[in-house]
C-alpha cells in the first residue's frame, strides 16, 4: 500500500474526526490529521493501534499554508476542524465565525488547488432552527437561531458555490447530537451527554437547561462514522448535497437522564436552570435521503451508546484520555470498499 495518505482529517484529534482517524487506519488506510489543539487532544489518537498510519500536523484551518502541507496529495478531506458549541458562539460570535466560516473557505480553496477530489463537511442540524415542523428534512427553509448555526449555514452554501464554480466533491453531512467516545465533559460549552455522565460519575446532580422535556435526536458516534464514510466512497459525484445524520428517533432530556440512572445502577439528581438563549426546543430528523444517497443505516440505537461512553469517561477520569482512546470506533466501523472510478 501507498504511503501517501489518501485521507485527510481536519480537526482529526477533536471528537468525531478521532473517530473518523480510528477506523480509516483500522481498515489500513494511511491518514493525515490537522488539528491546532484548541479543542483537540493528541491524546485522542494516542490508543489507536496503527500509530505508524497516522500523520499528525499541528496547525489551524485559517492558515492556507498549514492546510496545503496537510492536503498535499489528498484525495477526500474529511472537514471535522471547528469551534462548536452554540453557548460558545452566542458568547464569543466574531471567533465562531472566523474559525467557523473562514476556516472552511480556506479548506476548500486550498482543496481545489491541491486537487483534492471530495470535501466531506460536517454540518449541522442547529441551521434548522425552532421550526414547529418535524422531523428535519432536508428541503425546509433554515432558520438558524445562533451564531454557530449561522456559520454552518454559511459553509453549506460555499461548498455548494466550489462544486458549481470549481467542480470540487463536496457534500454537507447535518449532525443531530453526535455523542460517544472522545466526547469529553470539559467546561462549560460541554455537549449534553458528556455533561449528564460526568455529573452522575462525580455523583453530583445533573444540570438541565428548562424543564427536561425538550427533545433531541441523539446519534451515536458510530453511525455519524458510517455516514462519513460512506460518503466519501459513494460512486456518485456530490455537488454540495446536504444530508441529515441521526438516529431517527426523538428522545427527551428527561428519558436520557432515567437510561444514564440505569447505566450506572444510581438514581439520579436532577438541578434544572434556565433555558439558554439559542437553544432548540425539538429535534428529529428525517434520514431518508441519508438512506437513499449513501445507503446509511443507523447501526447503534442511542440507548446502546450509553453504556460504552460512560465506560469512556469513567476511563478518562482513573487513567487519563491516552487510555480511554483505546474505545474507540475503529473496531465497529468498516471502511466500505472505494469505487475505482474513484481514484485520481
């Protein structure tokens, strides 16, 4: 096999994109990562197995010509790298945008020089906004309620814009509520099901923004894996098509809390605060397209995550991130077999 990497993993040390990283070298694919560590640990990658497949650059997606050392020879960029977190983003908005919007522009015009062939983004659900309609499908009219929405929005239509003016591969994969290993409970712009495990490991009540009933469609990590993969190895040519990633189903706060209890054997504290501005009330997507563009399935149910992340974070806090990566995806996730009229 090649030693030239034929994958790129921007934000690769951050919590999907690890994942990503793991089963990709896991299928005995070489694979570069680009990461400025903002958000990302390189301990993330530290116990995967095939540490000799992995390339790792330090650098920001803003910088074209960290981006061009890290795209050089690519042939699909799997674009994870961003500063998430819709808190984060009504706090800090010129940051989110720049890193947000910015970042991706450069990725993408750094990949049309370099000729990469396919730009797989990650998108996300927060651009459908409080619109009563359910589930989320992909032809309603965004309605994004944050700054961070506004930046995913803001990259959808420019990966739209490259495949029409450049005729670069790009397609927007929309996350619903990704959670799993590599999702780590830090600070206060920690994701919802990393915050809720943390707090019922460290026996402290979990906080809840509202009353609990507002519902999301929670998405293991292993099934937003698949859908990139896929994704990247589909025959079709993509041309900015945008396609949700879920799980299908709707799931309440509260019901998340009562399978979390379960997990850990332990009733649970609940402290509610006030709704935060920006938030959704309900979620749910509509995976259909997902099925008929990539032939996605959801492998995981959300119920069956929740064991494996809470052994995640239970390992993160005795031994440290190094030993909880070695739970990673990669033993779970196949890399589906690439079309040859995908090579280049």
């Amino acid at each position: 096999m090649s030693t030239q990497p034929r994958y790129l993993v921007t934000g690769g040390a951050g919590f999907i994109g690890s994942n990503i990283v793991a089963a990709l070298t896991a299928a005995g694919e070489r694979v570069r990562v680009l990461d400025n560590l903002s958000t990302g640990r390189w301990e993330h990658l530290d116990g995967i197995p095939q540490q000799s497949h992995i390339e790792r650059i330090e650098g920001d997606i803003r910088d074209a010509d960290a981006v061009a050392r890290a795209s050089r020879g690519v042939e699909v960029v799997f674009h994870e790298a961003a500063l998430g977190s819709v808190p984060r983003s009504v706090e800090r908005p010129i940051e989110s945008d720049s890193v947000n919007t910015n970042g991706t522009v450069t990725v993408l015009d750094v990949a049309r020089h370099q000729g990469v062939r396919r730009v797989v983004f990650a998108a996300s659900s927060s651009a459908y906004g409080e619109t009563p309609e359910l589930p989320k499908h992909e032809g309603m009219t965004p309605m994004p309620l944050s700054p961070y929405a506004v930046t995913k929005l803001a990259c959808e239509h420019y990966l739209k814009v490259f495949a029409g003016i450049y005729g670069l591969e790009t397609v927007n994969l929309r996350y619903f509520n990704v959670f799993g290993p590599n999702q780590t409970p830090d600070g206060a712009y920690a994701a919802a099901i990393p915050r809720f495990v943390e707090a019922a490991l460290s026996e402290r009540a979990i906080p809840i923004y509202g009353d609990g009933e507002q519902t999301r469609d929670f998405c293991y990590v292993d099934n937003a894996v698949l859908a990139n993969l896929l994704a990247a190895t589909a025959p079709r040519r993509f041309a900015g098509e945008i396609i949700n990633v879920a799980g299908g189903r709707r799931i309440a706060l509260n019901a998340l809390v009562r399978e979390i209890s379960r997990v850990v054997h332990r009733e649970l504290a609940v402290d509610h605060l006030a709704q935060r501005p920006g938030d959704i009330r309900h979620s749910l997507a509509d995976i259909s397209r997902a099925k008929e563009l990539l032939g996605y399935e959801p492998r995981v149910r959300w119920e069956d995550g929740i064991q494996p992340t809470v052994a995640y974070l239970s390992t993160l806090r005795t031994q440290g991130p190094a030993a909880a990566s070695t739970q990673l995806t990669s033993a779970r996730v196949e890399l589906p077999k690439t079309p040859t009229s995908a090579a280049t």
